[in-house]
C-alpha cells in the first residue's frame, strides 16, 4: 500500500499521473499554487478593524459610490505572500541570462539605479520652474551632446518614449522636410530584415509601405532597393545590424542612392548596442536613427521598463525636429526650448511628441552608463557582446540549423530555425523545453524571413561560463527535439503552469475576473 502526498502524488506515479490526478494542488516543489487576490479575499470583509468612520458632508458633488467597490480584503501575511509568490513566478535578468533576440536584455550595475534615484532627479516635477531644475536639465542637455557625439549626427530629440515612438518622430521630421520642399511622396521601402515595428510606424503616418527583399545571406538586395527608388519615394526604413543578426555592409551606398532619389534614410537603431563605439551611423548617410536606452545604455531593473527613444538627426533633418529641447546657453543656464520661443529658436519644427520633456529616470541612467564605462569601455561592450553572440552561433551550429552561419560574423545575436528537428516537432517545442532547463524561451518565429526562427541574443554582460551553461540546456533541448522526444510536446513539465492551447489563447482570452454565480437550490 502506498502513500498520497498533500498534492496528489504517489511514489510509483509518473509526471502525467500527477497532473491528472483528482487531489492535485498546482503545487510546485517549493512554489505553491497562487490563486487570484479575489480567490483568497472576500469583497464583502476586510483584512483589518477599521473603526466606523464619522459621518461628514460630502465634497464630491454627487460623484459619491454608489455601490461596493469589488475589492477583496486580505490580511497583511496573505498580500505580502501573495505578491512574493508572484514575483517568484517572473524570470527576470537578476535571475540567469535572458536569450531573447533584438531585445539587449542585459544585466547592469545597480549605479544606475542608485543615480536614478538621486534626490533632484526622481522627484522632479514636468512643471517646476525651469530655474529649480537646472541640474535635471543640464542632464538631458549632457547626455544629448554624448548621444549625438556616439552616432556622428547633427541634432538629438530626447522627448520620445520608446523605440517606436523614436520611428514615429523620425518618420514625422521627413514628412516635415518634405513638406517644406514643397513634395508630396507617399512610399517608405522596407526591408525584409527590419523590424516589425518599422512597417507599422510608415503606415501609421500615412505613408504606403513597400517590401525590399533580402539576399540569399540574409541582408538587403541593394539591387532592388534601387530599382524601386523613384520620385514618390520619401526615404527607406531599414534595421542595422539587422534581425537575422547581420550588419547591413552596404548601407552607405544605400544612403547614397536614396539621398540621390530626393529621400531620406532611418536606421532603426535597437540594435545599436553592437556598434556602439565601434561604427557611427551618421558616417553612413544615416538621417534619423532612434536609441533605445533602456536597452543600450542601461536595461532598468524590474517591470520591463521604463523607456525611452530618443532620436538624432542629421544636419538635412534637425531643423524639423520636435519640441522642446534643453538648450544651453552663454551664461551657463539651461532653458527647455518650448512653444513660447520656438518661432526664435526653432521655427520648423513639426511640434510635440509628448507632454513634456521624456522619461528623467532613463536619461540618469543611460548618462551614468555612459559616464563609467567611457570611450574604450563602450567599444568593449559592442566587442563583447558580437564576440558572446557568435560563440553562440558557432557552439550551437552544429546541433541547430544555423541559415546565415556562413553570411559572416553575426553582430548582436545568434539566428537558428527548426530546420533538422523530427517531423512533427517545431521551435515552439524547443522553447517550451527550454522552459523546464530553467530558461526564459529565446524570440521566436521571428524575424519573418525563416521559418520557425530561433533568435538568441546573449549582450556583452555574460561570462563564458553562464553561456556554456545556457548553450548545454539548449544542445540538451535540441537534441531532444531531433530525436522526437514525446515529452517535449507537452512541455514545460515543471512550471507553475503547463503549456497553454496558443491559439484558444490568443483568439479567445480571459482577461477579467467574475465572481462565480452561487447555485441555486431547486424549488
């Protein structure tokens, strides 16, 4: 006779009989199933005495509460144990190597955060007067000298929030500069290899995409680009390095052929911390480029974010960039060039992108970066993380198809497909997998242009020892996947969560909780 544990499980069962069993918790090991807040709570009570509150005149003007508010009360152990038991289910960069692809999710000193954090700076307020922020300003001011500096462009707009709102501030400078010469061209070429993201802003703003196919080596067929340049041609959108991990080495001669047609040249530039010190793209004709921040110069810690985009420009672009910016002046002062004074200092511009000025927090950060790492240490981050993605790449080629292996050195990240696994088997299997080697999946399915693509994006900050570590679990998972190892079709097997149907999911989610209807008794 055998025993059953609290969770269900018995000695002689196997991983499938405890899932199935009638008695099974959810619980994990040492992780136990966490219910949602208003399972554990009821609505109706609270987690402490509270004595009645006194009676007094409302000041709402009749905007009072009508009804319950819904939220249950817990008591001080059950919030605190409910929030811990979450944050142990998230897989953060604290935690162990983050593969995914065109993301730069890289561990950074907590220097940053600590300036970040720096009184003057994090309670700084959008409306101060200007002259009790001078130190916040001269900040934003320091790190766009630095910015500009690093690419070789002319002109910076630090207000954009992220890496798309960047695009969408470079696309509209070129619809400015356009507009004052007096043309109307309505198409941005985009390559194959660029960014997802890249598309979508074009149309956003009104302009109508067309695709410029990729060399059998994974980067753009200059030929076609050309043949496709015309007069109704705005400019070309394109990714360096770009998402099958390979730098574009023929962007100059891009720019040049486009800057000839009467357009204009964006460099998508998430993937900027490969080149950093290493490449300006201002030295390749680039017109307009967004920096990520939060990627390049310093991932923030924690809630994936926050962000910041902002965007140089090149000398034909800086008179449409957005305001305000921080300008400096002679006596030493600093001052946001705002609506008030644009028609002085900045006439052409196309306007705002943002209510104020841009995310302080990152601008702290990134300069903090800049500042302790310096000139030779920035190339050594662009060197480090080519020379830790092509380990990759090279350690891995020989379990995983690898399609542009032989384009070249890779740049930031390691391209693989599902090329080569057992039929039936695909990246999907392999990611989930990777799951229960106690790995955050690497980005897959993208980018676009290989099927069931496997992108793995190590940056500069991990020893050899951890990607020897991450590059054993992957090898283990593959080949698994080669040999048509059933149970990789039903991983992860030891997650809090098992593998989810990824199309009900994504066609018909649940996102809101309701109170389960109480039964009622039969007359």
């Amino acid at each position: 006779m055998s025993t059953v544990n609290a969770s269900g499980w018995k000695p002689e069962m196997g991983e499938s009989d405890v899932m199935t069993s009638s008695t099974y918790t959810g619980n994990r090991a040492l992780m136990l199933e966490e219910a949602l807040i208003f399972e554990i709570g009821d609505t109706h009570t609270t987690g402490v005495d509270l004595e009645t509150a006194p009676v007094v005149k409302s000041r709402l003007g009749g905007l009072d509460r009508n009804r319950e508010m819904g939220i249950p009360g817990l008591s001080e152990p059950e919030t605190v144990r409910h929030y811990t038991r979450l944050s142990r289910q998230n897989y953060a960069i604290d935690l162990g190597l983050f593969p995914l692809g065109s993301c730069t999710m890289k561990h950074n000193p907590r220097l940053n955060e600590k300036v970040a954090r720096m009184k003057g700076f994090a309670d700084v307020h959008p409306l101060q007067p200007q002259e009790t922020v001078q130190g916040a300003l001269q900040v934003i001011n320091e790190l766009a000298f630095w910015l500009v500096h690093l690419t070789g462009m002319h002109g910076v707009a630090m207000a954009p929030k992220a890496g798309a709102h960047g695009e969408l501030c470079g696309i509209l400078c070129i619809k400015a500069a356009l507009e004052a010469r007096g043309e109307d061209r309505k198409v941005i070429l985009v390559p194959e290899s660029a960014h997802g993201t890249n598309p979508a802003t074009a149309a956003f703003a009104g302009f109508a995409v067309e695709n410029i196919p990729a060399t059998p080596k994974g980067r753009v067929d200059v030929a076609a680009l050309k043949a496709r340049l015309g007069p109704d041609v705005a400019g070309v959108m394109i990714t360096n390095p770009n998402t099958c991990g390979l730098f574009e080495r023929d962007l100059k001669i891009i720019s040049d052929a486009v800057h000839a047609a009467g357009g204009y040249v964006y460099c998508d530039g998430a993937n900027f911390n490969a080149i950093v010190g290493k490449v300006r793209p201002g030295d390749l004709g680039v017109d307009a480029m967004h920096i990520n921040l939060h990627k390049t110069f310093s991932t923030p810690h924690g809630g994936g974010g926050p962000g910041s985009g902002p965007v140089v420009l090149s000398e034909a672009l800086s008179p449409y960039g957005p305001i305000p910016y921080a300008a400096r002046y002679a006596d030493g002062s600093f001052k946001l060039v705002e609506e008030e004074s644009a028609g002085e200092e900045h006439p052409a511009t196309f306007g705002r992108m943002t209510a104020f000025h841009g995310q302080m927090g990152m601008f702290t950060r990134a300069l903090a970066y800049i500042m302790s790492h310096g000139a030779d240490g920035l190339k050594q981050v662009a060197e480090d993380a080519v020379l830790n993605a092509n380990y990759v790449l090279r350690s891995l080629e020989d379990t995983l198809d690898a399609p542009f292996g032989a384009s070249g050195p890779c740049m930031h990240e390691a391209l693989f497909t599902d090329d080569g696994l057992a039929e039936g088997f695909s990246t999907l299997d392999v990611a989930k997998g990777l799951i229960d080697e106690g790995y955050h999946p690497m980005t897959v399915y993208f980018p676009l242009v290989v099927h069931g693509a496997m992108l793995v994006e190590p940056t500069e900050t991990e020893s050899k020892a951890a990607l020897d570590q991450f590059i054993g679990a992957l090898r283990s998972v593959a080949n698994r996947a080669k040999q048509g190892d059933p149970a990789l079709k039903s991983a992860p097997h030891f997650a809090p969560r098992r593998r989810l149907d990824e199309t009900l999911a994504a066609r018909k989610p649940v996102l809101v909780w309701k109170e389960p209807e109480l039964p009622i008794a039969a007359e």
